[in-house]
C-alpha cells in the first residue's frame, strides 16, 4: 500500500470565509443607511449586469443570525466581514447614526454567539455618495478627513469585540477602475494625475486606519491593508524568470506597497507617472507608512513573465484556450498563490501575510436534488491550496486564508448571476444550500489539512 504524506498547515492555521456589507447586506437604505456611490452606480442603466442593484442582496442585515449558524455549522471560527461607511456616517461625514453602529454590535452579539471571530475591513467600496458629490470622492483629501472620524468612530465603538481590523480593500479597484476605467463606481474615465490622486487619498485612509487602531483599539489588536497586487509568476522556475517576475511585480505594484513599506513613491514610479503623478504632502507619508502587524492580499489569478531579451521582464499574452473561470479575468494560475506571497516577503519583508481573498466565480446553476455541485470551484480552490502549502513550506509567512465568499453575493459590475459563494444563494427565495465546495472546505479546516 501507499501512503500518502498529509498535506497539512501549520498549527494555528487561520482558516475563514470572506464577504463584505455592500454584496450581502441589502437593506441599502433602512434604519437611516445613506446611499453609495454603489447603491448610484447601479441604477446608471446598463452600468451592471441585468441593472441589478444592492437594495436586497442576500438580506444579510436581517438573517445574519441564521447565516452565522450555517457558518459555523460548516466549521467556519473566522470570518471577514465589512462595516458599511454610509451605515454609521450617512452622508461620510457629519451626523452620527446611531442605529448603524446598533446593527453591528448585534452582529458582532450573533457572531460571539455562535463562536466566530471577526476580521473587519473598514472600507470595501461603498464610499458614501455625499462625499463624492460634495468633494469629488477619492479626488479629494477631504474623503480622507471624513474617513479618519469614521475610523476612530467604529475603532472606538467595537475596539473591544474586534481585535483584526483591515483598513481598505483593494485600493485599484475603487481608485482606477473607478475614476479611470469606469467599469466600477463612480463610473468615471477621468485623466491620470486624478487617477493617481485618488490612489493617494486611498493611502492617507490606510494611514488613518492604522493610527485609529494604535489610539482606539486596545489590547491585543491588530492592523493591516488588504491589497490585490498584481502576481507575477516566473514562466518557469528558474533564476531568470525569477527574477524578472520579480522586477515586474515591483513595476507593478510600487503604487501601493512602496509607500507603505517605503514611505515614499520611488524613483521608478515617479519616473513612471512623471508630470501626472499626485500632488502631496511630505509629511503624508509619516502617516502612510505607520507600520502593520500584516499584509491582506486577495489572489486569484497572476500573469506570467519570463526573461526577455537582455532579461528584461517580458508578459506573456494568454492564450484563447487557457482555462478561465466564468469571471473572465479569472485565469487559472494557482502557482499565484506561491508568487504573490513570496514576492511580497522577499521585495518587501512583509512577515506576516494572510491570504484575506481567494475563489472562483461561475454562473453555477441551481442546486439540483438538495445539491449544488460545484466539482469545477472545489478543483480550483484545491489547486490553489497547493500551491500556497508549497510556499509555506518554503518558508513563506502567511498566516491565514479566507475563501470569497461564503455565499453568492453582489458582484459588482457582474452582478447576481456571477456566483463566488460556497454556499448557493437563491435571490428569490433567500434560501442558502452548501455546494459540494463548501462540504470540502469544511474537512480542509477541520483536518487542517487539503484533503
Ligand atoms: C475582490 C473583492 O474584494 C470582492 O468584493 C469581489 O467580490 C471578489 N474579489 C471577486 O471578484
């Protein structure tokens, strides 16, 4: 007989599922919500697939509890949730509303109940609307003094419940995709200096979170970004494929991390952006790069780079035959999960990483018999869990995993029919059934361990 060799994590493996307010909660304008500029965008016709909206989503904001006992019921002891900004803040800055931070601290009450620990991003894209048309939004830094208030505000009001904060989510997507793209809210194409504008108002955020934590948040808490850099994976494992995925992801991903980990834009991106880089002050960057206790990186997918010509750094197209998930951006590179991780600690010494997003999304068809048999998301998630066991055993410091999502949800641009949840959500019904991945995923974290 052969045996095989488990495939485990190490002790104190962090296992979890990820969502955020905006994609689940519905309930977009009760108990004195202000709208986003999300709950806008969407009603722009043809900006979202089907126009769909958030105004029901999943109805968290009322079945919270019967979700948090199915989590639980599936092994889950951590989950990533966000607070809703124009929850608290209807208007982003100004009057308190008080029933906001209400429905949290029952939320948080229910998740206590039922033995899970909360890992809570202060900001996932639902900016609220009144920021952006009394300011202009990202374009300005006074979205970034509205947001040091909120931050002390829920950092002051749940610092005693919840010890894992995580400032921003994903500055590119509601910066570029956003203000230059306008595939995302606010749907805006505008010129590069205010596209890096607005990244630079998504740092100052970061650095106040980081400081509302370190003031407000009390014993034991800990702080960080959730980034989505761009993976670059070597074609081939050799040294000069290596290093030049090495050097592109640095091209790619300095906005970001170099201010942060650096505290300062370097000379290649500022030779990069030149006359269309963002106006500033010095001392932002004092603020910026505050240190964290970890990085967030949300990975699903990578590109690869090998060395070209003189070991320049050379992407490589994918072709029409590569295997894709329904999201179309979603190339199956599972070795991204090694990369982005190990880039990270090399280039910028991060030592303690947690992967705070990680799945697939499908146009999954309705449970059929009482099951939803998602063969094609369990495949790809396990693929990816190897790949990240590898780098761990290499020595590369991450902490955690967080799957996205724990149920269908809100997918932005995509809308309701492009599902990443393990648990199939009927929008009709509001009924959940697990799929065969969360039933997989429910072993892997009790063994702890990919089976
Ligand atoms: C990134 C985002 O953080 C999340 O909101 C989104 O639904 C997933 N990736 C899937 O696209």
């Amino acid at each position: 007989m052969i045996k095989s060799q488990p495939l485990t994590f190490p002790k104190n493996f962090v296992w979890g599922f990820a969502a955020a307010a905006p994609q689940i909660e519905g309930a977009a304008f009760l108990d004195g919500k202000g709208e986003s500029v999300w709950d806008r965008f969407a009603r722009r016709p043809g900006a979202v697939h089907n126009n769909d909206n958030l105004d029901v989503a999943c109805e968290h904001y009322t079945r919270f509890d019967e979700d948090f006992r199915l989590m639980r019921s599936l092994g889950a002891k951590n989950y990533r949730l966000s607070l809703a900004w124009p929850r608290i803040y209807p208007d982003g800055d100004g009057a308190l509303n008080q029933k906001g931070l209400d429905f949290y601290h029952r939320l948080f009450d229910s998740m206590e109940k039922h033995g899970l620990t909360p890992w809570v991003t202060m900001f996932h894209w639902d900016l609220p609307q009144s920021l952006e048309t009394r300011f202009g939004g990202w374009r300005d830094r006074r979205t970034a003094d509205a947001f040091a208030v909120y931050a002390d505000t829920i950092v002051k009001a749940f610092g005693s419940r919840v010890k894992n904060w995580i400032t921003l989510n994903e500055i590119l997507c509601f910066t570029k995709l956003g203000y230059g793209v306008g595939r995302k809210a606010p749907g805006l194409q505008l010129a590069d200096q205010v596209v890096n504008q607005t990244y630079h108002t998504a740092l100052l955020c970061h650095g106040h979170g980081v400081r509302a934590v370190r003031e407000h948040g009390g014993k034991g808490a800990r702080v960080g970004l959730t980034d989505n850099a761009t993976v670059t994976v070597p074609f081939s494992e050799t040294p000069d494929d290596i290093a030049a995925a090495r050097a592109q992801f640095i091209h790619e991903n300095a906005r970001v991390l170099d201010p942060i980990y650096t505290g300062g834009y370097g000379p290649a991106y500022r030779k990069a952006v030149g006359k269309h880089a963002a106006k500033f002050e010095k001392k932002d960057f004092d603020l910026i790069s505050l240190p964290t206790d970890f990085l967030g990186l949300n990975i699903y997918t990578g590109e690869f780079v090998r060395a070209g010509k003189s070991g320049k750094p050379e992407k490589l197209p994918f072709p029409a035959s590569y295997p894709t998930a329904d999201a179309a951006w979603l190339k199956h590179v599972p070795q991204s999960l090694y990369w982005g991780p190990r880039h990270c600690a090399e280039i910028y010494g991060a030592s303690s990483i947690y992967i705070t997003e990680n799945g697939a999304g499908y146009n999954d068809v309705p449970p059929a018999k009482g099951e939803s048999n998602d063969l094609h998301r369990l495949n790809l998630v396990r693929s990816y869990l190897c790949e990240l066991r590898r780098g761990i055993q290499d020595g590369v410091p991450v902490k955690g995993y967080f799957l996205w999502s724990f149920m269908d949800n809100y997918e932005w641009e995509d809308g309701y029919d492009r599902r990443f949840g393990v648990v199939y959500c009927d929008f009709k019904t509001q009924k959940r059934t697990p799929k065969f991945s969360a039933r997989w995923f429910t072993k892997v974290m009790a063994e702890n361990r990919i089976v």
